[in-house]
C-alpha cells in the first residue's frame, strides 16, 4: 500500500480519541485524500471535555464549542462528515461499547481506508490513545463477521465489505511518509481552530513543532514535508502470519 493506493481509495474512516488528534497527527494526510476525491469522514471516540481549559463553561457549552471548533477545521481540512460516540473523555468506558461503535461506523460508512492513533507507540500514557488504537484495530478484523451481531434489523441486509488498509499515526513504526507539502499549510489553519483546548502559544508551538517533525520524516524523500504513518493490511493486525507484506 503506497500513497498513490491511499488516494484511489472511495472512503476513508478516521478514528480519533479526542478532537484535534486527527488533524494534529494527519491532518495534512487527509486534506490531500479529501483533495483527491476520497469521501474523508472523522469519528470522535470520546466527548473531549477534560481538556477544556475554561472551568466556568458547562459541559453543553463546552460540547457546543468543541464541536463548532471540529466543523471549522474541517472544512479547512476537507472533512465530508463528522460522527461521534460520546464516551467520556479520560473516563471509565466499556472497551466493548467502544469497539462495537467502530464496527457499527465501519458497517455503516464501508470505508476501504481507516485510520487511527497507534496503540503501540512507546511511553503512550493516556487511556483513551492505547483504548481507541486497540479497539479500532480490532474492529478493522472483525466488522466483517456475520455472527458479531449489533444490530440485527440493520444487519438483515447488510453486506460484509473489505477494508484494504489500516493506518496508524501518531506512531514510532511508520512505513509510509506520506506528502504533505502541498497541505500542510491548511493544517496548521485547522488547528487554529481548537481554541478551546489550546491557548495561543500552544498552538504556535505545535504548528512550529509539527513543521520541524514533517521536514525530518520526509528527510529522504523527494519531497519537503510529510506524515509519519504506519499502514497495514487488517489480516497483520492479527497472529502475523503473513511475513511477505512486511
Ligand atoms: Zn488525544
């Protein structure tokens, strides 16, 4: 799977723990999927509350500022939709109510590309990364299984489709340095948006930070600036019998 594959693709489900994590991480990546055509839809695990810096907001006003945060950046990025499950940011959650909403969005969406944060990647301490990595992963193998029944009047004439690949960002094992020369620069806008959770410096420290990261993975590319990702067909998310396609 190579860049070119990734943006033949039809649709693409990106799965988030938090708001901004899509964008932060690939956000470049997908502004260019979006820009060649491929359907770009975001899907937030959790309600994000914990980080809203503003103590005096109510979580409904809080939800309602994150969420037009998420609409403005996504139409900088190219967004096609936004979907959300709403578990509890940082919080106690069902690792099962999680997985079985992703599968319910892949059944759904039917996208051939997913992409989520890597669950592997060293010294990750937050609980929602390392819960909606693993859960995401273990949706892409299992959505496709007739006898994982969620929602039997929906799954009556409903068709199993295949997903071609699966990709990790926020990951210290990237295969795929993806382009994001052209893009990067909508980006940096999109985060300009998560004013809620990030103050000023912040988020002139990220976009300086992200620029410095981007150049150094695309060190050995033909090209200036570009996203770390590690992409995997689903059957490596499981046993790895299939050495070949390392
Ligand atoms: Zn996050």
């Amino acid at each position: 799977m190579n860049a070119r594959d990734l943006l033949s693709a039809r649709r693409a489900l990106c799965v988030q723990p938090h708001y901004d994590d899509n964008d932060l991480a690939a956000g470049g990546t997908f502004a260019a999927l979006a820009d060649a055509g491929v359907e770009v839809h975001y899907l937030t695990a959790t309600d994000d509350l914990v980080g809203v810096l503003d103590p005096s907001l109510s979580d409904e006003e809080a939800g309602a500022r994150l969420r037009a945060e998420q609409a403005q950046a996504g139409a900088e990025i190219g967004v096609t939709e936004q979907h959300w499950l709403g578990l509890p940011d940082a919080g106690p959650y069902d690792y099962y109510a999680l997985r079985n909403g992703v599968v319910r969005h892949i059944r759904r969406l039917r996208p051939e590309l997913v992409f989520t944060c890597d669950p592997w990647l060293p010294y990750e301490a937050h609980s929602d990364h390392l819960r909606v990595g693993r859960a995401v992963a273990e949706a892409c193998m299992l959505h496709k299984h007739r006898r994982l029944r969620l929602d039997p009047a929906l799954e009556a004439a409903w068709e199993p489709h295949e997903i071609h690949a699966v990709g990790f960002y926020f990951t210290t094992a990237p295969n795929l340095c993806f382009d994001t020369s052209a893009t990067r620069e909508r980006k940096y806008r999109a985060l300009e948006a998560y004013r809620t959770q990030l103050s000023d410096d912040e988020i002139r420290f990220l976009q300086q930070g992200l620029a410095g990261m981007e150049q150094r993975w695309a060190a050995d590319e033909p090209f200036s600036h570009g996203e770390a990702l590690k992409v995997l067909p689903p059957g490596r998310l499981h046993v790895n019998l299939l050495p070949e396609l390392a």
